[in-house]
C-alpha cells in the first residue's frame, strides 16, 4: 500500500466521510420520497372528488443531487396508462377555467364533448404540496437541520419547508 502522509490519509477519511454522508442522506430522501408520493396521493383522494383515478395515479416524485443539495421533487400529471392529465396543476393551484355547462349525466359529468361553457374558479388543493411537508416532518430530528428539501415543478418555485 505504500506510506500514507497524515494529510493524505484525512483527504481521504473526509473525502470517504463525505460519499458516505451523502449516500445516507439520499437514502433517507428516498424514503420521504416515497412517503410524499403516499401522503399526497390521500390528500388528493380527500380534498378533491375522484372520478378517474388518474390524477392519483400520475402522482410521482424523484430525488435528485443538485450541487450540494439533494432535492425531492414531487409532481403530478402527464401522460399515464389511462390518457392525458392535464389538470393536475389546476388543481394544485387553483385558478380560473372554462367549466362545461349544459346536458350531464346522472353522475354529474358533461353529457357530450362540447357545448356552452362559463368561467369558473377552482379553489387550490395544495395536495402535492401538502403531502411534501407533511413527509419532510417525519426526517429524523437529526437530520432536519442538514438537509433542504426543495418543493419544485409549481410554478417553477422552490420554497424551503422549514424543517
């Protein structure tokens, strides 16, 4: 192996310190990650009426090194198995739209494709935002004070939770 100078041999603790540091914070990430995915998944099943499903199902997330950082992001939406979800920010955020007026069926939903329609507003859910907190309050107390978790993709923000 050689000799090994003492300021080779702390390069090489802090530099093995750090990987491993990082590798245990990504982990746990993961887990909040995952946790995100869950708690946001009931909050949209709760604060909002479910037809489909498909909102819920397009709820994903991803952990991902930024510089120093590791970033959870949470998001909703997109193409899925079962069509297109492209309201999924409307509902997160709220905001006006065109609400289909006219025929509807039994169980409220608009009779044919198209017709007459009128502004509305649709209140904000905050369901994605809300299951992030709600999963970044469960890190180990420990790990709180080291770690920012970044709430991105709602309007290209990114706010600290605060943990």
């Amino acid at each position: 192996m050689g000799d090994v100078t003492l300021e080779q041999w702390a390069d090489q603790i802090a530099t093995a310190g750090s990987t491993e540091l990082k590798r245990v914070i990504k982990r746990e990430m993961g887990k909040v990650s995952q946790r995100a995915i869950t708690e946001a998944t009931y909050l949209s099943r709760t604060r909002m009426r479910v037809r489909s499903g498909r909102l819920m199902g397009s709820i994903r997330s991803e952990v991902k090194g930024q510089g120093s950082e590791i970033v959870v992001r949470l998001m909703a939406g997109g193409s899925t198995s079962g069509g297109q979800v492209r309201y999924a920010r409307i509902q997160e955020l709220g905001g006006q739209t065109n609400i289909p007026s006219g025929p509807r069926t039994g169980a409220g939903v608009q009779r044919f494709s198209r017709g007459p329609s009128r502004r509305g507003y649709i209140k904000p859910k905050y369901y994605l935002r809300d299951g992030l907190i709600k999963a970044a309050k469960k890190l180990p107390k420990e790990m709180r004070g080291a770690v920012v978790t970044a709430v991105q993709g709602i309007g290209g923000t990114q706010m600290d939770l605060g943990v």
